[in-house]
C-alpha cells in the first residue's frame, strides 16, 4: 500500500480496479492504458528534472545551486535547458507503447517545447531554495543504494521506505541525514493541500520503521514540501504521534484491501471524480441512466461532456448524424450531429462512448432538441460491443 493507492481505493474502489487489471490485449505493461494530460506531463517534467539535478549536486558533494561548485555539476549535464530538453524527448518517448497517447503526442510535444522556458524557470525557483546540509555534503553515499542497508550520511535520492509489518512503502524525493539531523523533503509541482502532509508523514513513519535502511529507528526531525511558490514545512511527528499514524495506516489499509476484494468492486460516482476518471469509459455504474442524471446536474464549466451514442449515417465529409442514448446533458433518443476535426473511422450502426466532446444544444421553434457534439483532438471514443 502506498499513499496514492489508499487515497485511489477510498475515492472509488471500481476506477482502482479497472485501472489496475491486466489488459494483454491493449498493451503489455500493467493496469489499463493511462490517460495523458499535458498538465500531468507538465508536472512529470518539472519533477524529474528536479530529481536528477539535485542528484547529480549531491554526488558532488555541493549544497546549493548558488554554490560555486554547483556551476561544474550544471555543465556537466549540458545546462539546465538541455536536461529540460531532454526530459521532454524521454517522456515522448515512454508514451510511445502507450495506445492512448496515439492522437496526442505530437500535440503534446509542441506543446511542452513551448512550455520548455517556463519549465525551466520553476526548476530554478525550487531549486535556488535547496539547501542540502554540508555536513551531508560530501564524499558520502548518494542516491539509491546497491543493497538494502543502513543508510549512511549524506543526501539519498528516491529512496523507497518500506515497512514490512505494515505491508505500507512510499518513495521519498530526497532524505539528507547528517549527526544531528534528518531531514525529508518531497518535491510537490501542484497545489499545497491535507494529501501531501499527510504523504510526508507517512514517509516519517515508514522511515522509522525501515529495519534495513534504518535500523536504529531514528526519528525524521523535518519534514519539508517543496512547491514552486515556497517551502512548507510540516511538524515531524512525536514517538507518540507516530504511532496513532501507524494504527491510522493500518485501519485505513485494511479497509482498502477489503473495500477492492469485493466482486465486482464499489463504484462511487461523484461529478469531480468521474470528470477525471481515466477509466470511465469501461465502468458499467457510470453509464447508468440514473448516474449520468446525476451528474448533469452538476454545472461543467470546462464545456466538455461524454455521450453514448448510436451512428445513423454520414452528414458530411466530416460529419455524422446520430441519436444519443445516455449523456448528462442532452435525453435519450436526441438527435445528434457529430463533427470530427480530421478523419475518424465511423460507420452506420456503430455504437460508441466518447469522452470530452464539446457540445452546444439548440431548440428548435417546434422546441425539438438538437445537439452538436464536436470530436477534438483531445477526445476519445470506444465501441460498446
């Protein structure tokens, strides 16, 4: 179990179950293919590169960026903007096996490219305020060990916690540890909020409940979120609150574990949580008449929606008329003109979802209601055999 898991289960059991299963004949990594957006992507950037400079910094034994040394560890990697760079490049390129990104990764690589300055210059900010313990600085161990064992002094990167008794791990961004002191710090690219404490003192327990890389059970004594607008620092936990988190931990846990062991799993429809549900189109609860009635209650200010629809024939070259089934904006049986911005593969009788269409509703003198669904570039749609 980790932090992002338990709060994926709590949120909606159904969605961490359907992401999470095998799907051979989509692609061959794990869980159903995820969906890409730039503003994810965008954080990705700014988090990895974070990671591998401070990394490289720490391996050179230099406490800060404003520190002399710190020039020679920059020309090293080719300057902030080439690592950017190629970041940007390694990321394209994972996406390639990823069958949902097919659409939109050129889109998205022009994209970030122009975002590249802007990148970079929150890569500074965050780390202009890195300031590593020179007393950890040095000719000291750095970044993952070869072998699970105490770890010594100096600055670790991506180090993953673990507590075995707990059946809990987590990765911490960056742990320095020096003879009198131990600190935690986690690299945040969105906004502050209760999730991330709480995720850092997890990490705090996990940490002082590593045997193996902590044996003695020393205690963190600061723990620090490191977003582009500032530092927050957030208490360390006590012996005594340490414990109350590790039986929350283990509650919370247990009721996950249970909460995913049902068949199927519970689904928990929510308008925010299904808006941004990557697999929405699979889930059987939220294509339900009474669900989809539910959630158009709901204002969209981004002018998106989903719609279950059934082609009738072609409009135009670009074009096609349709009757809606199940949408949250529009009644059943509507008829419906799709749009496609290029060429989509669509044939009389074709049953499909689409997700993040655009749609404007007209009302006729004779109040009958048609809509227009427009199909994007960042839209999507599955046969619903």
């Amino acid at each position: 179990m980790t932090v992002s898991t338990l709060a994926e289960i709590e949120a909606c059991p159904r969605r961490w179950a359907l992401s999470m299963a095998s799907y051979p004949e989509l692609w061959s990594e794990r869980g159903y293919p995820p969906r890409v957006h730039l503003k994810t992507l965008a954080g990705s950037v700014v988090h990895i590169v974070l990671e591998t400079v401070t990394r490289e910094l720490a391996r050179a034994g230099c406490p800060s960026v404003q520190d002399a040394s710190a020039v020679a560890v920059l020309k090293s990697l080719g300057g902030l903007s080439k690592v950017v760079g190629q970041t940007i490049d390694q990321l394209m390129d994972r996406l390639a096996a990823n069958p949902r990104s097919n659409r939109v990764r050129d889109h998205f690589t022009r994209s970030l490219r122009a975002q590249a300055p802007e990148l970079r210059g929150r890569v500074q900010t965050m780390l202009c305020r890195r300031h590593m313990p020179r007393s950890a600085a040095g000719p000291a161990p750095t970044g993952r060990p070869r072998f699970r064992g105490p770890l010594a002094n100096g600055v670790h990167c991506e180090i993953e916690l673990r507590a075995p008794q707990l059946l809990w791990k987590g990765k911490a961004d960056l742990l320095a540890l020096a003879p009198d002191m131990c600190e935690i710090t986690d690299f945040k690219t969105g906004e502050l909020s209760d999730e991330h404490r709480f995720q850092v003192r997890t990490y705090a327990l996990l940490w002082s409940r590593d045997n193996e890389l902590n044996p003695t059970r020393r205690l963190a004594d600061r723990l620090i979120l490191a977003y582009a607008t500032g530092d927050i620092e957030v208490p360390a936990p006590t012996q005594e609150e340490l414990q109350e988190l590790e039986r929350e931990l283990a509650r919370r846990g247990s009721a996950a574990r249970e909460a995913v062991s049902n068949e199927p799993p519970e689904a928990r429809p929510d308008a925010q949580r299904c808006r941004y549900c990557g697999v929405r189109q699979l889930c059987d609860a939220y294509w339900l008449a009474e669900t989809q009635h539910c959630l158009g209650a709901v204002p969209n200010d981004v002018r998106l929606t989903d719609a279950e629809l059934t082609i009738t024939g072609r409009h135009g070259p670009t074009s096609w008329n349709t009757i809606v089934t199940l949408s949250p904006c529009v009644q059943k049986g509507t008829y419906a003109l799709l749009r496609t911005t290029g060429e989509v593969d669509l044939r009389a009788g074709d049953r499909l979802r689409l997700l993040d269409v655009s749609i404007t509703v007209h009302t006729g003198e004779d109040n009958t209601r048609t809509a227009i669904l427009t199909y994007g570039t960042l839209s999507e749609k599955y046969a619903v055999i």
